[in-house]
C-alpha cells in the first residue's frame, strides 16, 4: 500500500511539475519587431519600461508594479519589454534596425528613469510617457491609464470595441 502511494505521489508530481504557472517578470528587449507583431495578434500594445542600473525607482516600478502586472491575466493585451536606458546590449528595434539599449532610448528622448512608453503594433508611441515614480501611490493608476489608452487608441483604429468586463469601465488591459 505504502509503495502505491508513493507511486502515485511520484506520478503526479511528474505531471504536475510541468504545469506550473510562469513566472511573472518583464524580459529584456530583443526583438521589438517580434513583440510588436504579439502585440498586434492580441490587439494590443508594446509597454517598454527604460531602466537604469542602480536605480531604486526602477526596481520599485518593476517589482511592486510591473512584474505583478505582467503575471495578471487583465494585462493579456500587453507585451511588456525593459531596455536599459545606458545600456550597450543590442536590440532590434521596430524598424528592424539593430540598436543598443542607448541609441533606441535617445531615439525616444529618453532622458530619465523609470520611463515607461506604450507603443501600438508599428512602433508609434500612443500616450504621454510615464516617468519617474514621483507618487507610488498613484503609480500603478498612471501606468493604467496609459495602458487603458493605448489599447483604446489600437482598437479604435481596426474598429474593435473593448469586451466590457464586470466592475471595469473597459477590458482593455
């Protein structure tokens, strides 16, 4: 009996282990171009969080903010990308050019951190960049109404009308 159990024990969690849910975590830019045809398959939009190395803003912005978000369902629509504002590592941008972290930040005006731009499927930023986090309080609520708009702004484009979700004035996350 004691055999079976541990058997069967052993068994679930062989199937189980793969099911795990993923981690939340907001992955360094690659390939913009890939992540904005995602973000155009879900109808949605490109967030790009500019970080810098050593910033305590930023890693409040990432850790109390945006890594949660990007492990909650409400947030399908998003595809979430960090670049590192100083950074040589290269990317490819939404023109398909390779650029560093730097070059693609300065070709935003990106001059502080934690900013956070949300991009539509091309490459066009669609909203006032978020920057800093002056008011954690307020945070999470700017990053919501920049989300919110830029997914209006895409679904109003290709005529879609957000789902309404219960207790939500749009489903647009």
């Amino acid at each position: 009996m004691k055999q079976a159990v541990k058997q069967t024990l052993a068994c679930l969690a062989i199937l189980t282990w793969g099911m795990a849910p993923a981690r939340a975590d907001v992955p360094w830019a690659r390939d913009l171009r890939q992540d904005a045809a995602a973000a155009r398959a879900a109808n949605g939009v490109v967030l790009v969080v500019f970080v810098a190395s050593h910033c305590p803003y930023c890693e409040t912005a990432l850790n109390d903010f945006l890594i949660p978000m990007s492990g909650n369902a409400d947030y399908f629509a998003v595809v979430m990308r960090r670049v590192e504002s100083g950074g040589a590592n290269p990317l490819t941008d939404f023109q398909g050019r390779k650029l560093s972290g730097r070059q693609f930040a300065a070709a935003y005006g990106v001059r502080l951190t934690p900013t956070v731009m949300v991009f539509d499927g091309e490459g066009h930023p669609l909203t006032k960049p978020v920057i800093g986090v002056s008011t954690p309080d307020y945070y999470g609520s700017f990053l919501d109404q920049a989300i919110d708009q830029g997914v209006q702004l895409v679904r109003a484009r290709i005529g879609e009308r957000p789902p309404v979700t219960p207790g939500k004035a749009s489903g647009s996350k």
